[in-house]
C-alpha cells in the first residue's frame, strides 16, 4: 500500500569506528528505487549501500554492461519495445539474486509485467519529484534531451506518476531534501518495516 513517509526525528550523530564495525546490516527483500529521471534514485541508493556497508546496483548501468552497448544505442537498434524487453529480463534477474538496493531506470514501471513483479518480488520505494525540481538538478541537458523541452518533461512524469504509486509500497517526497536526508528517511522506513535488519557481530 503506497502511504507517505514521516519525519524522523533529529539525524543521529557519527558512530565511532567501533560501533561501525560491531554492526551488520542485511535485507530481508529486495528493495528497488522507482521514480522519473532526476528523482535521486542512483544517488540515495549509493548514499544509503555506503551508510550501511551492503551493494546497490543502477539498473540501467547493470543493463549497459550485460548488454556490452549504451541504453541509447539499443535503443536506435531495437526500439523501445526492444529495450523495455531486456528490461524486463534484466530485472528478473536482479530480483534472483540475494536481496540488494535497486535503482531503476524511469520507464521501469510502463510495462505491466515489470510493474507485477517489482510488487511481488520486493519492496518499492517511490522517490517523488515534479519534473521542474528534475530538471532543475541536472546541469548538463545533454545527457538528459527530454529536459530541453520541459513541457513534454511535465507531461511524461504527470503520465507516469500513476505507475510509480501503483507499485509503490511507501512514497518519499524528495522537495528541498539532501540526498544524505533521503538516504535517512529511506533507512528509517526500511528499519520500521522490517526489510532492513542490523546484526550485530561479536567481537
């Protein structure tokens, strides 16, 4: 069920060492990121794998180097549907594999059969953006052409954002936050849930 995230009280001060290395963190699911592009999927999902000493993996990265070519050339070779195919088989397979932090690409969620499986294969984590807040994060519009035309950037992300809160189990609006603040509110959730577990190792 989608619900919205709630404050956290005061950010907690820096471990020593000592605690760091006495603590363990695993996940019980997968968790994966969805949102439109500029959300701050990749960057939290790093932020909060370095925080808690675990792997995450960008989808789009993990696609361009099974596939040993750039999102944008398979693309020009294969279409759309070509691309939202290997997708789909890129994400069964991340969902295989022992639980990790997920970032996906921003058109995960068009497809139905990615949409039912991010639903039953872990927890869904949606990062709300308006498209101008996205656009106003990403400096260098090369990379990102759709933002040169901000209309069709609104228009995509308002098509989309039905998607992103059907498969979300918790939404997290990213306005005027830090990555390290949405790092923290992501891990208070998955600690409150149950998805994120600390072990601690004996000395």
């Amino acid at each position: 069920m989608s619900g919205s995230a709630r404050k956290p009280g005061k950010t907690p001060s820096h471990h020593s060492a000592s605690e760091r290395t006495a603590q363990s963190y695993q996940l019980e699911r997968p968790v994966f990121f969805v949102g439109f592009m500029g959300a701050g999927k990749s960057s939290v999902a790093r932020r909060l794998a370095r925080t808690l000493g675990m792997a995450s993996i960008d989808m789009d990265t993990y696609l361009e180097r099974r596939e040993g070519k750039r999102v944008r050339e398979i693309f020009d070779e294969v279409g759309e549907e070509g691309f939202r195919a290997i997708e789909t088989d890129v994400l069964q397979d991340l969902s295989a594999k022992d639980p990790l932090l997920i970032s996906c690409g921003g058109g995960v969620v068009l497809r139905p059969e990615n949409r039912a499986l991010l639903k039953e294969a872990g927890y869904v984590v949606f990062l709300r953006v308006s498209a101008d807040e996205a656009a106003s994060r990403i400096s260098d519009k090369s990379s990102r052409p759709l933002f040169n035309d901000i209309e069709s950037a609104r228009q995509r992300c308002q098509d989309r954002m039905p998607l992103y809160e059907e498969v979300a189990d918790v939404i997290v609006d990213t306005s005027g936050k830090s990555v390290g603040r949405l790092a923290w509110d992501v891990r208070a959730i998955l600690e409150k849930e149950g998805i994120l577990c600390q072990q601690l190792v004996s000395s």
